[in-house]
C-alpha cells in the first residue's frame, strides 16, 4: 500500500505544476471543489467575455491584465461617446472599480481622452470657423514686431468680414439653446462654449473702434483749432466730394469693396503715370538687401501720377516717400490710396531713394530726396505742377526721411504729414529693444555694427550728436511747416513717445500742428482702405492738402452710431446667453452629474462613477 500522504503530496505537486500563475484576479476567485481537476483559461474560450478591463498594477500581474485589456478593449463609436473633462476628472475612464479584483466595470461608453467638448463631425465645419474668428481676433490685440503687419490686417480687412457672421452666430447658438433647454448635454456643452468664444470675438473686433470714439469726436474741431493761420492763408477752394466724416462705421463694413494692397495701381481711366530715373548714384559695394528690397540700380527713379481730370490748373503735388525700414519696399508701395487723391485733382509723386543695405547712410538718402525735389521743380511748367502747393507725405522711414527734408529745406514744402515716422533717434537709442526697427523685428545697439540700423544710418558714427544730425526733431524752428503725425499708440516698431516729443517741441516753437494718436493700433495700421485708421487719416490728409476745412464739417459723428448699435446689441445677447448659462448650471444640478476619485489599497486605482 502506497502511503496516503505521500500520495497526497504527489497529487499537490501534480496540481501545482498544472495550475497557471495567478494573478489578483485569480486570488479571489473561490477555490475548486476537492477532487475536481483544475484547467487552463483556454478551455473555457467559449464562455462570454468579461467587461472591457484597465488596471494600473505593475509587474507581472500588470502585464498579464494590460494584454487582456489590449485584445478586449473596442474603441466605442462616436455615437455613443461621452465627453470627460480632463481639466476636472481623472484621465482614466470612469467606471466601477472592485477593490478584491481591481477591476474597473464601466457604467457607460465615455471618451477616455483629454478633451473638454466633444463635438459630432457634423459640426466640423463650426469648429473650424470658430478657430478662423478666435485666432483673428487674439491677433487684432497682438501688438508685438514679429505681427504687426498682421495686426493691421485683421483689424482693418478680416474683423469688418468677420464680424456680422460672428453675429449671425451667436443669434443662431442662442436660438438653438433656447428651445432645447439644455437637454441635451452634448450638444449643450458645445453650443455653450461656442458662443462664450463668439462672443469673445464680437468685443474683441470692436474695441478698437470703441476705444477712438472720443479721437473721432473731437477730430474735426481738433483740425480747426490747430491750423487757424494756415487755413485762412489758402486761397484754394476744398476738393470735390470730400469724406464727409471722419468715421463711417458702414463704410468699415464694406471694407473688401475698395480693397488695395501695398501697390497702389491706379487705374488708366484716371491717372498718366510716369516713370523716369531722375539720379545715378556712386555704388558703395555693398550687397546686403533682402528679397522684399528692390534690386541694386546706379540709377534712382521717380513715378509721377498725374490726373487727366484736373478741376483746378496748375496741380498741386503730393510729395510721397515710401516706407521699409530704410532696406525694403520701393517707390510705389503705401498703405493709404493714391486713386482717391488722384480722382481730387492731386498729382503725386514718389521717388526712390538709397537704401542702407546697400551701404548708404541717411544724410545720403536725404540728399537723394532733396535732388528728387529739384528734378520735379524743373518739369513745373511741363506737367502742370503748382509748386508753390507742395505737401510732404511718407510712412514710417518714409515720414522719417520726408519730415527731416521738409524742415531743411527752408520752405520748399507747405505742409508735412507723418505716418508714423520716427523723428527722435536720440531719444530713439533710449527705447527698449523691442521698439527698434529691423527687418525680421527687433534691433541691436548702434555699437553692434552692421546688425544695428542706428549704425547704418549714422555712418558708423554712434554718438548723440549724430543720432541729433538725422533727427527731424532737431531741426523744428519757428518757420517749419505745419504738420500733422498720424501714429498709433500700440506702435511696436516705432514708439508713439517720438511723436510726442516732436510735437511737444513744435508747440514750443509756435508751428500749427496736430498729433493725432490713433487708440489699439500697431504699426501700419494705414493698410485696409475702410479701416479706422485708413478713414481718419484720407479725412484729416484731405484738409491739410486743400488748407481748410470742407463744407458740413459740422462735428456730425453718425457715422459712428453704429458701432454703438453692435455694443449694444453685443450686450443683450451677453445677457441671454447668461441667463441660459444659469439655467445650464441647474440642470447638471438636477441630473447629477458628478466624479468621485478614490483610491486602493496599494495600488493606486481610480473609482469614477458617473450616475
């Protein structure tokens, strides 16, 4: 006879080698009866799966229980999907966890990413006009170097456009959300957020607006009360059809209907244009110009648009020089209209001058400038010219360039207007870094050589005396002509306490003029025919140009009634939507929705039930 223990233990050790390792699972699952053989998972691949399972146990057992998971777990279909937060809820997918088996039951299909809206493909389309009006909208307010070109662009081309839709919108969402009541918890969440951001846009698009409402006020009176002694002493009668207001806030809207770009192609109908070298300059040998500078010429040239409808004989000139950091751009690039200056009976001209990338300092582009003048003087007769009505106008280095030769050349010019242009470089050298102009943004000392526009522009000569002898400032005296500077207060590129010096030493020194300071706008903010800045400055451009103001310049600002009228409206759709918003709060109170993190015993797992 066998002994019974012995046969007991061989019995065991047969079992044991059987038996496959278990896992936490396996520990609480009851043992087999006495005498009933134990068998592999395998054989009982015919029985109905357990719910879908994740765990967060690590070693072998974690292993063994994330295979499973892999080859069970079934993404569930859109339809049925759930949106989980993960700015308040765990990341893990809610469910029941059993803390004997560490296993998570799921009482419902969730999203077990991290998102905090899902929304049907249907609404796709939604999504991606949101984002369009969202990143339009942060741009309208990003005042920095590397985007004001872009600030301009969407504030005075993309917001007129992308305003009434984002009403429209809203309206719509605000529709939808009523009469559903916020049952539907999906759909809720997403018209929720959808019109928190549109209404976000609407502000953002007309603040710019709101914030110059008092500029566009008082500008007509402003005019009148700056040049007394000026407008009294031109003889010449107003322009045909004058802008009648400063600021029309249907003409914004309509903005794409006139819409120009940097070039201002005027049509044949109305202008003779002329192109003429009227310079050859000495090469310096230097070729360090980008692709937006013109390519390198001996010769400079001029472009002369002449009306053919000239009211009145001879014409007066509007002496133009364009912008581009002293290294980009050329003669016909402007942000505001010639045509509408053309179709008034103004003839304009715009000339080249020497660029610092090809080694020219600014006392050598002054000079080009000064020569482009007397060229002109000699064709007065030929092209019908009225020189004795001559206005300078330029843009940024432009205003700069043309600032500085009017108040040096002893009355050549009955007016200036400055757009922008830095006339301080003194007090330039001052600024923090970012408000130093460079192609690409940004600037570096003047003492950093060639990478410094300072440097360039002085010659080399980095000293107080010759940032005084290219500043314009420098130069006011009590016969310099009356002036206007346009700028805007955000300016990132050239600071708006430039402009304000200048003026400051123009009061001191008795000349008529007028700084206008153009609220929330960067630089270049004349790009967009319609814009707010684009409307002000043809209005305020034209009475200096016909030295008076224009019939019915009575202080009428119905133009910007309208503007008003959005606010407004803008208001009262913030006050629906905040009386649904509560109405949504009490309904999630009422269905009860809620998360409830715990955690095991040593493991770390996550209860989350959603009931």
């Amino acid at each position: 006879m066998s002994d019974p223990e012995s046969e007991t233990g061989e019995d065991l050790v047969e079992i044991a080698e059987d038996e496959p390792k278990r896992t936490r699972h396996d520990a609480v699952t009851a043992p087999a009866p006495p005498g009933k053989k134990k068998h592999h998972k395998k054989h009982h691949s015919h029985q109905k799966k357990k719910p879908k399972e994740s765990t967060t146990r690590e070693g072998t057992e974690g292993s063994n229980n994330t295979e499973s998971t892999e080859e069970e777990y079934e993404e569930p279909s859109a339809a049925s999907l759930e949106c989980v937060c993960c700015a308040k809820k765990p990341k893990l997918p809610p469910g029941k966890l059993d803390p004997a088996t560490a296993q998570i039951t799921y009482t419902k299909s969730v999203w077990s990413r991290c998102c905090c809206c899902l929304f049907p493909t249907k609404r796709a389309l939604e999504v991606f006009l949101m984002t369009l009006l969202v990143v339009n909208a942060v741009t309208c307010v990003m005042y920095t170097v590397p985007s004001f070109f872009a600030v301009a662009v969407a504030q005075n081309i993309l917001a007129p456009t992308f305003l009434p839709v984002t009403l429209l919108y809203v309206i719509v969402l605000l529709g939808i959300m009523t009469r559903a009541k916020l049952t539907e918890m999906p759909q809720s969440r997403f018209n929720v957020v959808m019109t928190c951001l549109s209404l976000t846009c609407i502000i953002f698009y007309i603040s710019p607006l709101m914030a110059n409402h008092a500029v566009v006020s008082v500008l007509p009176s402003n005019l009148e009360s700056s040049f007394p002694s000026y407008f009294s002493s031109q003889a010449t009668p107003p322009p045909p059809s004058p802008q009648a207001q400063p600021f029309s806030f249907v003409d914004w809207l309509k903005n794409w209907e006139r819409f120009r770009g940097l070039t201002p192609n005027p049509s044949s109908d109305i202008v003779n244009m002329t192109t003429l070298p009227y310079k050859t300059v000495v090469d310096h040998g230097i070729r360090e110009c980008t692709s937006m500078s013109r390519e390198w010429d001996p010769e400079l040239f001029m472009q002369v648009y002449r009306p053919k409808n000239i009211t009145n004989h001879p014409s007066p000139v509007i002496f133009h020089v364009h912008g581009g950091g002293w290294k980009v751009g050329d003669m016909s690039w402007t942000g505001w209209s010639f045509t509408y200056f053309l179709e008034r009976g103004y003839t304009i001209v715009s000339s080249q001058y020497s660029f610092a990338c090809y080694g020219y300092n600014g006392q050598e582009m002054r000079d080009d400038l000064e020569d482009a003048f007397e060229f002109l003087a000699t064709k007065e007769e030929e092209w019908d010219l009225d020189m004795s009505r001559v206005t300078a106008v330029g843009e940024s280095a432009g205003g700069h360039l043309v600032t500085w030769l009017a108040y040096t050349m002893g009355g050549a010019f009955n007016a200036v207007y400055n757009v922008y242009g830095p006339a301080n470089f003194e007090l330039w050298e001052t600024i923090p870094y970012r408000h130093r102009l460079k192609p690409g943004g940004g600037d570096m000392p003047c003492d950093t050589g060639r990478l410094s526009t300072l440097y360039d522009l002085t010659g080399a000569n980095c000293t107080k005396a010759a940032y005084r002898s290219i500043s314009a400032s420098n130069f006011v005296t009590a016969s310099t002509p009356p002036t206007i500077t346009i700028h805007g207060a955000q300016d990132s590129l050239v600071p708006i306490v430039l402009s304000e010096d200048l003026h400051e030493r123009l009061d001191d020194a008795g000349v008529e003029n007028l700084l206008l300071k153009i609220e929330a706008v960067d630089h270049v903010m004349d790009y967009g025919y319609n814009g707010l800045p684009g409307q002000l400055l043809r209005y305020s451009f034209e009475r200096l140009l016909a030295g008076g103001m224009a019939e019915g310049d009575d202080g009428n600002h119905a133009g910007f009634v309208g503007v008003w009228l959005v606010f407004s409206l803008w208001l009262v759709l913030g006050i629906w939507f905040v009386s649904l918003f509560v109405q949504f709060g009490e309904v999630l109170k009422r269905r009860g929705e809620s998360s409830n993190v715990e955690t095991g015993d040593g493991a770390g797992a996550v209860q989350m039930n959603i009931v």
